[in-house]
C-alpha cells in the first residue's frame, strides 16, 4: 500500500485552521478530538492516512504529547506565536 500525501500542505491547513479556532485554550485533550477536526479540515476518510499526518505534526511540534495515568496520551496545540524560549544555565561562582 503507497501512501501519498502531501504532508506538508495538510500541516499548514490544520495549523491555520487551528490557530483561527485557537485551539491551545482548550488544554490536552485526546486523540481521537484531534483526529476529528483533522477530518474535517483535510476531507480525508482514511485512518491510518489521519494517523500518519497527526505523527508527522506531532514529530514537526505541532502538538505536545503527555502520558496519562493509564496507557493512553493526551495532546497539546501549541500556540505558534508564541516566542521560542531556550532555557540557559548559568553558573555564579563567589572568591
């Protein structure tokens, strides 16, 4: 089975829809919420089609992934506009 999809057009579709609707306000929430509105906005029907392009954003950073309690896990939108802030360590020495 070959797959084709245009994977990076269907990320900038799902990004500006999700970024309109701001997604990111509403917190984790599970696959299968994510799963629907990529339905909707892409028109795919296929499963494993909808499953391969979620992977992709979530390798891209689209979407920040937390392990729940139980064996499942919960997905975050991640606002674009916001800064990209790199943690630094310093160190202070007293003489």
């Amino acid at each position: 089975m070959e797959l084709k999809l245009d994977l990076l057009f269907y990320k900038e579709k799902v990004v500006k829809y999700l970024t309109r609707k701001e997604a990111w306000t509403h917190g984790f929430l599970r696959y299968n919420l994510f799963k629907k509105m990529i339905k909707h906005i892409t028109k795919l029907n296929n499963n494993y089609e909808l499953r391969v392009l979620f992977l992709f954003l979530v390798e891209e950073g689209v979407f920040l992934k937390k392990k729940t309690n139980v064996r499942s896990y919960l997905y975050y939108y991640v606002n674009p506009s916001t800064p990209k802030i790199t943690p630094r360590n310093t160190t202070i020495t007293f003489d």
